[in-house]
C-alpha cells in the first residue's frame, strides 16, 4: 500500500508539472501556440523516421554496453539474453504506474537466470548506471568548451555551464579517490553503508565500483560506449526537432541542452523535470539571428522524444508478453529476499 501511495504521489508530481509546462506554452508572451503549430503545420516524416532510427540505435547501445560490464564480471550471459534482458527493463521504465524501475527488473533477471552471480549483477546494473550518468556531464562540458557557451551575456545559463564543469570536476576528483587504499573499504565507507534507508544501495554502490576500478580496458570501452549513446540521443533530439515545425538550435547546442536535460532524469519521477529543464533551455539558449524559439517549443520536442521510445519499446514487447509470468515471479521471489526475517 505504501509503495502504491509513493507511485500516486510521483505521478501526481509529474502530471502536474506537465500541466503547468503545458498551460505556460499555450499562455506565453509571444502568442504562439505550438501545440497548434504541431497540429496544423507541415512535419518532415522522413526527419522523424530518421530520428526514431537514431535514438533506437543509442538504446541498443545501452544495451550492448551492459552486457559488456555483465561479462567483464565474468557473467556467462549470451548477448541475446542480455537484450531480452535489457527490454525488459526498457519497459519497465516507460511505465510510470509500475511500482518496479526497469534497472532493478535488470538486476533480478540477472540474478534469476545466474543465481550464483546475485551480488555482481546488481553491481553491474548499479555501475552501469553511474557510469552513463556521468558521461552526460562530460559530453555536455565539451559541448559548452566547444560552442563557447560559458562565455555568452547570460547570467542564468552561464550558471548552468559554470554548475556543469564543477560537477565534471567533482566527479574527476571522486574517480581519482576511488583508487586511494583504504578508501573503499575504510571507515568512511563502512559509515556510509550503514545509513538508514540508502546505506544498502552506498555498500551496493561501492561494491560494483570495487569490482571494476582495476579493469582499466572495461573503463575505457564502456565510457567510449556511453559517449556514442549520448551523442547518439543529442543528434535524435535534433531530428525531432527539425521534424517538426518551427525554428530550431543549432546541433552543436543540443549536445549541451539535452545531456544536461536528461541528467535531471534522475529524479525519482516518471516524467516532468526533463521537459521542464529541455523546454527552459530551449528558451533562454542564445540562438542564430533570425531564429525564433516559442516558448514551450522544447516541451513538444521532449514530448514527441516520448513518443519515439514508446514505439522504441514496441519492439520489445514480444521479449515481455512470452515471458511476463517469469519476470514477476523473480519479482516476487526478490521482494520475499529482501523482507527481514525474525531469528
């Protein structure tokens, strides 16, 4: 009952944001109506197409870059079962009203199908995770050096940039710290470990980082990988945009609006902060002369992006529906393990 409360309430959350997001495109100063431009003007379908392509091909990238960390843990995992596997997953994210994340669907049918390989299946899921989160912020950093975009008379987005390189650093800085003795397995992280609530997922964390600090080749291939997605997924949310009707950033600019958009993906909500991070960009990121951005422009871009992974998903779904009643069984068998016992 609990859980189902918390799904309500990031829902609730959620669809009030996209309300809000919506009612202030539709009431903007400049009297434009995108969602009437969507209706009425003209789409370049093969544009469309094309991004639909390109954004499938980032997501069976992240699939590929997975089993590739499965196996460097020494997981027999076929590559077939891993992209059964990672769809799986994939749905599980697009549903909103499930009370299960489609990372922890990864882990538990992983672990089902490799009971002895339990502990480095969630390691690899968890650093999977992290990983991709932080080459967001290393793609979108080279994007602002390259467009020059911490440079412009803007004080907000230079404050975006600015917060942008002290998280890269922040994070070079914690990367290096992982490769100090003691730090990994000192006092510190023991204290972590048992903070209430997410001490299991900081021991979990710190774990799958132990597992793969000293695979020096892993690291290097997985964040090449992790960078073609992202770059991937920049380029296919400049084809939405240039599929659909009005002006647009330039491409360069994307590499920065969308990975720094998508970082905010981390928020435990469906949907909401994304569009709303993507549609404030596209607002105030000084653009071409001559190019005109409505406000709420970027809400139909990111809008259509969620369209384009439903239909990502629809390939999938054949991996679900033969399989549904194994996937909630390992569920449950999952949430029985986790559940304390009485001594």
């Amino acid at each position: 009952m609990k859980k189902f409360l918390i799904t309500l309430l990031k829902l609730g959350i959620s669809f009030g944001l996209i309300a809000y997001l919506i009612w202030n495109a539709t009431h903007g100063a400049d009297k434009v109506n995108v969602f009437i431009n969507l209706r009425d003007e003209p789409k370049n379908w093969w544009v469309l197409a094309c991004a639909w392509a390109v954004s499938a091909a980032a997501v069976v990238l992240t699939f590929i870059r997975w089993w590739y960390l499965v196996r460097a843990l020494g997981i027999p995992c076929r590559f077939a079962d891993a992209i059964r596997i990672s769809f799986w997953g994939y749905l599980f994210n697009l549903a909103p009203l499930g009370i299960v994340g489609g990372d922890l669907v990864k882990a538990v049918m992983l672990a089902h199908e490799h009971h002895q390989y339990r502990a480095k299946a969630v390691a690899s899921v968890l650093f999977d995770r992290v990983i991709g989160l932080y080459l967001l912020f290393i793609v979108a950093t080279a994007a602002i050096l390259f467009t020059g975009l911490w440079r412009i008379n803007e004080a907000k987005i230079v404050w975006i940039c600015y917060a942008t390189f002290i998280i890269t650093g922040a994070g070079a800085v914690g990367i290096a710290l992982l490769y100090v003795p003691g730090v990994l397995d000192g006092p510190l992280s023991r204290a972590l470990g048992r903070l209430p609530r997410v001490g299991r997922l900081i021991t979990s964390l710190i774990d799958a980082v132990g597992l793969y600090r000293y695979q020096p080749r892993v690291l290097i291939v997985s964040s090449i990988m992790c960078i073609g997605v992202q770059c991937l997924f920049a380029v296919g949310i400049y084809l939405i945009a240039r599929g659909l009707p009005g002006d647009v950033l330039s491409l360069g600019v994307h590499f920065v609006v969308w990975p720094l958009s998508s970082a905010v993906g981390v928020l435990p909500l469906p949907f909401g902060p994304t569009e709303g991070v993507l549609d404030y960009l596209y607002m105030n990121v000084p653009h071409q002369a001559g190019v005109s951005i409505p406000q709420g422009q970027g809400l139909v871009v990111v809008l259509c992006y969620r369209l384009i992974t439903v239909l990502i998903a629809g390939l999938g779904v054949g991996y679900y529906f033969r399989n549904r009643r194994e996937v909630s069984e390992a569920i449950h068998e999952d949430e029985q393990d986790a559940q304390p016992t009485n001594s």
